[in-house]
C-alpha cells in the first residue's frame, strides 16, 4: 500500500515523506511505500492508496475539488490536507477529512494524524524467522498467506515478503471474519486483493497465483461473488 503526497513544492513533500518514513520505522511497521505527485494525473497513477496527503494549493487544481471525486466515486481513502491557509478548513469536514494540517509542518501534528491512520488499520504482529522484534503489519497491506511445512510466508502488497514460523490454520482463526478466506491447504488469502478467477485459483493483485482446493471452489467463487457485489 501506498502513501502519497500529493504537493507541488518539492521540498515540503520531502520533509512530510521523511517524518511519515521515520514514524514508520519508529513503530516497526512495515508495508508501507511513500509515492509523489503534483496533480491528480498523477494521482491516479496509483491504485493502491492508503492514505493520501494533499495541499489545497496545486497550481491550476484545487486538492479540495480532488478529494470531493474521490468522494464522489465512493473511494474511501483517509485524506489529510497539508496546505498554507485555514480556509478550506470547514470544507474539508465535507469530504470526512482525517487531518487539516497548515505549513509549515510539525512533527507532533504529523505524529498524531499518522496515530490515527494506524489505529483505524487493524494490524497483524508477526516475529520473523531470524527471531527480530515482533513486526507490526496493517491487514490491509497483507496480500495473501503462504505455509510450506512449518514456514509461513507473509506476501505484502508492495511485493515484500515477511516469513515466520507456525501453522496457517491458527492464523485462520485469528483472522475469522476479515476478509481473509482459507482457500487451500498452504494458501490463506486477503480477498480485498484478488483480481479475479481462473480455472481453480485465485488471482491475486500482483499477478500471482492462489490455489483453490477442488472440493470448495464452488463455495470460494460465491463467497468471492458476494464480496465483489457488496464492497
């Protein structure tokens, strides 16, 4: 998932892109990448945004007429505007803001949004294989589940894989009712990323391949039915 900052002065976008990193990394929470633009061409280059910073100000658009077609087209993404003016600061309550920073920016604002952001993301703790500090990764960032005999493989949506030890049918019961579906004996899957279907599989975001088992691909393409109609 990303992160994006969508601003057209360079250098304030390099200062909020390093606080948000280093709060991350204060927290040990991986999954995350940090993505630029200065307008929404650029904007909507991304597909996987999972919070959006955006000032007022962007040149010839208004980050305020942005955020009400996100708004429009019933796209939920969190949104914290980072301008120079409290003016839009009312309207911004319009589009359910998360955040209305003005410039120039302070940690301690930044520290609070991204607390906020975080705690309305549920997140899995996972200790890795090389025994580290247990690492904190937001569901949502979570593409599937991977077990091979006692390894289990955390598939991340940015392409970065996380592996620890244990049985994939205790993290199945953990997860009970959060959009992960049991699909296989070695594949547990996020079904808020699967591309579609083929022959007896699923096919994830990034193009990879999910394994369905052959006895529940009937009750797996109606549970995937179901989600597609009502999200």
């Amino acid at each position: 998932m990303t992160i994006i900052i969508c601003d057209v002065d360079d250098t304030s976008s390099k200062i909020l892109a390093d606080m948000v990193e280093n709060i991350l990394a204060e927290k040990n929470i991986s999954g995350y990448t940090i993505g630029k633009c200065m307008c929404q061409e650029g904007l909507e280059q991304y597909s996987d945004i999972a919070l959006l910073f955006i000032d007022v100000f962007l040149g010839k658009e208004n980050g305020m007429d942005i955020a009400r077609k996100l708004r429009e087209r019933k796209e939920n993404t969190p949104i914290v505007f980072v301008t120079s003016s409290t003016e839009y600061a009312v309207e911004s309550y319009e589009v359910d803001a998360l955040g209305y920073l003005i410039k120039p920016i302070q940690l301690e604002k930044i520290h609070h949004i991204m607390d906020k952001f975080l705690k309305q993301s549920e997140e899995y703790v996972v200790r890795d294989t090389r025994g580290n500090e247990k690492i904190k990764v937001p569901l949502q960032n979570i593409e599937y589940f991977e077990s091979k005999n006692t390894t289990i493989t955390l598939h991340l949506v940015n392409g970065q894989q996380i592996r620890t030890y244990g049985k994939l049918g205790n993290i199945e019961k953990e997860l009970q009712n959060k959009n992960f579906l049991r699909c296989h004996q070695s594949y547990l899957i996020n079904i808020a990323h699967v591309r579609g279907m083929k022959e007896a599989s699923f096919i994830m975001d990034s193009g990879e391949t999910a394994y369905i088992r052959k006895r529940d691909y009937t009750t797996m393409k109606k549970l995937f039915n179901q989600y597609i109609v009502t999200k």
